[in-house]
C-alpha cells in the first residue's frame, strides 16, 4: 500500500472548482497564490490527499488571505440556498441596471465583512428585483456564476500524469510542444512501453512531460531502464519531479546528452575508430555544447632509465641505498599526481551506463523534438532491435511527411502510419448537452511504425 498522505517536500495539486495549480509544498507554514487569494498552507501536512478544506479569512476580506480548515465536503449555492419560487419563462425581463437595489458600495461592504459566500449571495437575491421571476434554468446559471466568484473551498490532489499534463498543456501549450492528454495517450500506446523493456527517448523540450509518462508507464517494480537523450546540459524534469516517484524508480532512468552518449558508444567499442565516431555524431547537424568537458590527460611521469656518472667501484651497500631513494621518490610523484587529477563528473558515469544499454539494443524508440526529425530518428534508429516499434511526434505535419517518404523508400522499416489527433470536448448537463465553444482542434501528428532489420 502506498502513502497517501501530503508530505512536506512534495508536490501537490490545489483545485478550486475547475482551477488546478501545481505547487511544491517545501515548508509546513508555506504559502501560495490561488488566483488572487493567498492561501496559508498550515494544516495540511499529514492529512489525507483529496481532503477538502474551507477558506477562512484571515481579517476581513478584502486582504485575500485564508486559512484552511478540513471539511467533511465542498457545499454549493444551490444546495445552501433554498430557492422557493421560479417564473416561466424571461420575456418580461430587461436588463436596465436598476434590479438590484444595493448599491456598489453597499454590495463591495459585504464581501469585505467576514460572512460566508452564501449569505453573500442571499442577501444579493433578497434585494433583487428579477431574480424570482426568471426561469429555473436562469436561476442555476445566475448561482453557478456568483458560485464561481465566492467559492470558498479547495481540494488537495495527488500528482497523476493527467492533472499534471493538463496543467502544463493549460499553462502554455508550448512549453510541452503541444503535447495533449489525448496525443500522450497515443505516444504510450503505440510505443508499447512495457515494464520488462529497455526504452529510449529523445526529447528536446516538453517539459519532463514524456520522461514522466514513459516512467511511469514502466511502473515503480519495473526491471527495465529508460534512456532519456536530450540535447543541453541539463534536462528538463519539472514534471518528472511533479510525479513524486521514490528513488527507485527515478534511478531506472538515466539521463545523458545526445553528442556525448553518442561519441561514447562509438568511441567505446573501438579506441582507434575516433574520426569515425566524430563523423556520426555531425550527421545529426548539431554542434556539441561547448561546455561539455573533456577527460583530462594525466601528465606523463618521465623517469630516467640510467644513473650517469655510476662509480662501478662503489660498494653494495651504497647502491642498494641509492635504488631505494629513487624508488621512494617515484612513489611520492606518482601520489601528488593522482592527487591532482580530477574527479570525473556523473554524466560521465551516465554515458557509460547508457551506452551499455545502447550497445544491447532497446525495445522501442520515442522522438519528441523541435529539430528537423530525419537525422535524428536516421541515426537512433540503429539502437532498435528488430521488431520493436518507434513513435515520432512533431507539432506540424510537414517534417514528418517528409520522413515518411524517406523511410518508404527504406527496406528496414514498415507498418508506417502519420496521424494526428483531433479531441472535442463536451458539456454533459440536462437538456444542454453540447460541445465546448473554446478549444484547440489539433494536439500535433506522431508518425509510427516498426523497425524490421
């Protein structure tokens, strides 16, 4: 059974209604912006994820500030305020602005006033000339927007692959590359991730988002590895770090640049073969990054063979004492110099390991790139075992299109397929069910297939 309790030093979802923030929860006193109301986080820690708390102001209103208190559930307006009375229909209705009969400063005094979202609402209802002659439709509508303006409770979630990917996407969808729940969803699917496997992925800029979905598709017990190239220095990891998984799992991935790893696998096979790895590597159309550090050469220990001037006539003793002097004497250079050697660094180490994995070859390969896809895939390909499938995901159609007639001329790959997905969404509510007005139509194209030989 796993913990399911908020931890500090975790990464916690906060929802208000259909508002979800992604927030790191470092200090037990923490505090964090929820729209415009800054929220006191004491009291959450140790408490159960999906629990429910009340905002209560600190002060009066008007500062913004809550504390939370634990709620048993989440009341709405509807369900606090008894409506008693309804008309037929809005004919008669006009909108003059004069309905309502509190004033502006009147109304502004009562959300300053430390009193609940529904007697807020009420007292709005009360003074207001309309509102029992609209429609029952009008009336819910009328709720669910004041609803929306004085709600007055957040949930705390889980981190889960689909609130963190609709939080980033939400966001802005370029920093995932466009990446939606629908198109990860597929990404996954026709990879075949499995737990037993070996995977790679080349990634230049979602975020951490696809790294996370392929781990956590492997799952926590998993004895598979995953290979996660990228072009910089650093990778990046915000939603793999969202994802709270133990060290264990986040170890089953081994993150490397794509020049380095490269000139270690080729480099590592055959010392001799340093042109060649060199001529790999620049087939991708990208210089190294500059920072990437070299192993440093030991200097070379130069020791003299012969003693000049040997008195051939000297006693036994005298050169037995002079051979251990040298000796001790190279002992003592031999020691400074390692110690002036540098430590190598991790992603040394990293290279190592990941070319270990790549010489075996793995069970599938995902690209998710801003580059031109063809020199990358044309090179990774080689890694693939036969059999084994690839998934490539590009924002625009043009460069995958252009991959695919390369890769038809081809005789080692097959099954090609260049897709893109289209989601629509849809609200489901009694006699108005009916799409959303506002909405992306494309999520990107993903080219798959199978490597053959």
């Amino acid at each position: 059974m796993c913990d399911n309790t908020i931890k500090v030093g975790e990464y916690i979802v906060i929802q208000k209604q259909n508002y979800k923030k992604l927030h790191k929860f470092n200090k037990p006193n923490s505090s964090v912006n929820v729209g415009k109301d800054t929220i006191n986080l004491i009291g959450i820690e140790g408490c159960q994820y999906f629990s429910i708390f009340k905002m209560i102001p600190k002060g009066t209103k008007r500062n913004k500030e809550y504390d939370l208190e634990l709620s048993k559930e989440a009341l709405n307006l509807i369900q606090e305020i008894s409506l008693k009375t309804s008309g037929t229909d809005n004919r008669n209705i006009y909108d003059d602005g004069r309905s309502q009969k509190l004033s502006a400063t009147e109304i502004s005094e009562l959300k300053s006033d430390s009193i609940s979202a529904s007697e807020i609402v009420e007292t709005l209802i009360t003074n207001s000339n309309t509102f029992h002659n609209k429609t029952e439709f009008s009336q819910a509508k009328y709720l669910k927007k004041k609803e929306k303006k004085y709600f007055e409770y957040i949930q705390i979630l889980k981190p889960n692959l689909r609130n963190i990917t609709e939080i980033l996407y939400k966001l802005d969808p370029s920093k995932v590359q466009g990446v939606r729940i629908d198109t990860l969803s597929q990404i996954m699917t026709l990879s075949n991730i499995s737990s037993e496997g070996n995977h790679l992925l080349y990634d230049s800029g979602s975020n951490g988002l696809l790294v996370a979905a392929l781990l956590s598709a492997m799952g926590p017990q998993s004895n598979g590895q995953l290979v996660h190239m990228h072009p910089g220095n650093m990778s990046q990891k915000q939603a793999l770090l969202a994802m709270n998984f133990t060290s264990e799992q986040n170890n089953k991935c081994v993150s490397v640049n794509v020049y380095s790893v490269l000139r270690q696998v080729y480099q590592g096979s055959d010392t001799n073969s340093a042109d060649s790895a060199t001529e790999k590597t620049t087939n991708l159309k990208r210089k190294a990054p500059e920072n990437i550090e070299h192993e440093s050469k030991l200097p070379k220990l130069e020791v003299s063979d012969t003693i000049s001037d040997v008195n051939l006539n000297k006693e036994h003793d005298d050169a037995k004492e002079n051979n251990d002097d040298k000796e001790n004497s190279e002992v003592k250079e031999n020691s400074e110099i390692e110690e002036r050697a540098p430590k190598k660094p991790k992603w040394h180490f990293d290279n190592i390991r990941a070319s270990e994995i790549l010489t075996q070859k793995v069970d599938s390969l995902v690209i998710a790139c801003k580059e031109d896809p063809q020199n990358i895939f044309m090179e990774l390909m080689n890694f693939v075992k036969p059999g084994r499938p690839f998934v490539i995901y590009y924002s625009v159609a043009e460069p995958l299109q252009n991959l695919y007639m390369t890769l038809k001329s081809l005789s080692n790959v097959g099954a090609l397929r260049l897709t893109n997905n289209w989601m629509r969404n849809y609200q489901i509510l009694p006699d108005r069910t009916h799409p959303e007005v506002m909405m992306n139509g494309s999520s990107g194209f993903l080219l798959s297939g199978y490597i053959l030989k």
